[in-house]
C-alpha cells in the first residue's frame, strides 16, 4: 500500500515538475523580440582581415613584450647593485654587529646586560 503511495505521489511531483517547466520556458521564449535581433546584427561591421595584418599584430605583441622584458632587467641590475652596495655596510659585513645597526658598547664585567636583539650579553 505504502509503495502505490509513494508512486502516486512520484507521478504527480513528476507531472506538476513538467509543466512548471513548460510554462516557463514558453514564457522566456515569448519575451524575445525578433525584430530586436535583426537590428542588432545589422549594426555588427563584418571585416576581412588580411593575412599580414594578423602576422603583424603578432609581431608587433613579441616586440612589445620583449620591450617590456628588458626594461625589467633592467630595474632588476639596478636593485641588485644596489642591494649589493648596502650589503658592504659593516652592518651586514662585519661579525660584531650581528644584528645591531650600530655596534654594541663593551661594558665591564660587572655592568653587562643581556641585548634584547641578539641574545648575547654585552
């Protein structure tokens, strides 16, 4: 009994689905205006394009991109000559620094802290 239940209720779900799904698609289809698209495609320029002119244009975008290439090596050697003239500093270079922009003082035995930066007591 409970099975005939259920497949009387899977028909009609399955009939009502079926024509909701009609009825909206018969309504999206009226909506469209014929005369609309016509007009729309007889704006629309169709051009030949020659052969050359596609070859050119490919030309003209690995040029360009080449361009771009280079001056981006460029700033490159700039960025690295120049991180490597900061990098002579004695900051960077020298040992005793280690981690300090200015050299940590040599205080007497008895005055010694430990440095907060480096974790060495100086």
């Amino acid at each position: 009994m409970r099975t005939k239940v259920n497949m009387i209720f899977r028909l009609i779900f399955l009939i009502s689905f079926g024509i909701i799904v009609m009825s909206s698609q018969s309504l999206a289809q009226s909506t469209r205006d014929p005369d609309q698209f016509e007009q729309a495609s007889a704006n629309v320029k169709t051009t030949k394009r020659n052969k050359k002119d596609s070859k050119n244009s490919h030309k003209y975008k690995i040029n360009n991109a080449v361009k771009e290439y280079e001056e981006l090596m460029k700033t490159n050697v700039k960025k690295r000559a120049k991180m490597e003239k900061d990098m002579e500093k004695p900051q960077y270079s020298d040992p005793t620094y280690f981690g300090h922009k200015k050299k940590p003082k040599k205080r007497p035995l008895g005055k010694r802290k430990m440095c907060k930066e480096c974790g060495i007591v100086h």
